[in-house]
C-alpha cells in the first residue's frame, strides 16, 4: 500500500510539471483519480468503520452545542436571542449552508444545487435551509436506501437512490432539468475517495458551479485526496476560499469553492469571516 501511494505521488509531480491543460496533463490527472480511488477501495473495511464513528461523534457534538447555546442563556439573553437565531436558521454541519445563502441572491424560480451524499434530510445537511427557506430547486443523491427513503417523507425536492460513482451527470441533469449555470454543488460521500471520483465525473466543460464544498476528510485520509482535488478544481478556474474546514470531533474536513465568475473573492471570504464568527 505505501507503495502504490508513492506511485501516485510521483504521479501528481509528473502532474505538476506538465503543461497544465495539454490533453496528456488531464488524462494523467484522470489517471492519478482512478488511481486514488483503487487505492482507498482496497480498505473499504477501515473507512466503513471510521464512518460510523464519524456519525456517532457527529450525533454527541451537535448534543454538546445544543446543550452549550442553552446554558449560555443566565449569562447574556441578548447574545443567547442571536445565536438561537443563527441555529434555527442553521442546518448544516459548519455553515455550509449560511456560507451558500450569504453569496447567492435567493430567487426561488433560478436557484438549484446538486447534492451528492445527502444523508439526514434537515439535521446535519447542506441543502435544508436553501430548500425550506429560500425556496430553492434542487437535487439530492445518496446510496443508503432507507435515508433517502426518509429523505423524500419530509423534503419537497428529490433524492435519488444511485450510485453517485457511476451516474452520467450530462444525461442526469439534463433530465432533471438542472441549468447549465447552477449555485450550489455539495459533494460529501464516505469514503472520500469516492467523493474525489465523483468530482471527476462532473461535466465541468459544459457545466459551471457558482458554490462548491469539497469534503476530503483529510484528518484520517492524509492530503492525497484533497491535493488531487484542488489541482482538478484549480484546472478549471474555481478559487479555494476556505481551506480545511474544522469541525468538533473530527479534524479537518473540507475545503469551500467558489467560481470567480460569479462571485468575488472579497465577498467570498467577508462571508467565511461571518460564518466563522456564527458557528465558532
């Protein structure tokens, strides 16, 4: 196994001194991509395993916030009336979804995301706010059979129950109607190797994403994944705003994107400050 990481990194060197948008440089980035995800399927039992420490440590420290906001109230009734605001308007893990709504102007009829992992359909999920508030338009995907069961009982826009790894996301979204231009991609499925593979997947030549979030669980995968995805990102004209998102209990768990086309770098990053200063 230390072997074959090797390979890829000297893979990604080999990358990085070539010309950057030669058709040779991206079917070696393709080729390194196939590479990781054969890589992390030959240890599918460990990262099984680390989901469900994951959901269950997800579970106690949403608890402890909870608990933390409550008691918080005997010291400042004021600043306690902000924060309950903040969470009930809050749904995702480290306010991916504020950070989504702060730099898309809310037009129920125009603004669509794809989320791919969707898992909980309100605690815990990127998208519920967009939907339940802004009235947004949109598409979930996930591989576990009862969640999205569960999903699509409460929530108005659909998930699917596919295989995000081999989906034609053209042909998806073309009959699902999704526009060319669309705000929000959520891109969180376990293991991240395969998040890294669906990333590769997307039509990024005839589709363009205002908003991506990247979840690279690089606190128990390493920097492979992430490195491998910002070189793709980066390739085509997204911009990093927000590096290693941290969340309690895990460590560092995803990068934010946005596309310099459509939104500005100075606003993208006001609204990662405010999002900090939310959640933190």
């Amino acid at each position: 196994m230390i072997i074959k990481k090797i390979k890829i990194y000297l893979l990604i060197v080999k990358y990085l001194i070539s010309k950057t948008n030669s058709y040779s440089s991206n079917l070696l980035l393709r080729r390194i991509i196939v590479e990781i995800y054969e890589y992390g399927n030959k240890d599918t039992l460990k990262y099984c395993l680390v989901v469900f420490l994951k959901r269950i440590a997800n579970y106690f420290a949403r608890k402890i916030k909870i608990s933390l906001q409550i008691k918080s109230t005997n010291i400042n009734i004021l600043k306690v009336k902000q924060k309950n605001t903040v969470y009930e308007e809050h749904y995702s893990l480290s306010g991916q979804d504020l950070f989504v709504s702060y730099l898309i102007d809310n037009n129920s009829l125009k603004n669509h995301y794809v989320e791919v992992g969707a898992g909980w359909p309100i605690k815990i999920n990127n998208t519920y706010l967009l939907e339940h508030t802004h009235k947004w338009h949109g598409l979930s995907i996930d591989f576990d059979q009862k969640m999205v069961e569960d999903f699509n009982k409460v929530r108005k826009n659909e998930c699917l129950f596919m295989d995000a790894t081999k989906i034609d996301y053209t042909e998806l979204f073309i009959s699902s109607l999704i526009p060319n231009e669309i705000d929000y991609l959520s891109l969180d499925i376990d293991p991240a190797y395969q998040t890294l593979l669906v990333l590769a997947l997307m039509p990024f030549e005839t589709y363009k994403f205002k908003i991506i979030t990247f979840e690279h669980d690089s606190y128990r995968n390493g920097s492979l994944i992430k490195v491998v995805a910002r070189l793709l990102l980066r390739k085509y004209g997204y911009l990093c705003v927000y590096k290693n998102v941290n969340a309690i209990g895990f460590g560092n768990y995803e990068d934010w994107w946005i596309h310099p086309e459509y939104i500005s770098e100075i606003s993208a990053r006001d609204a990662v400050r405010r999002v900090k200063n939310l959640i933190n």
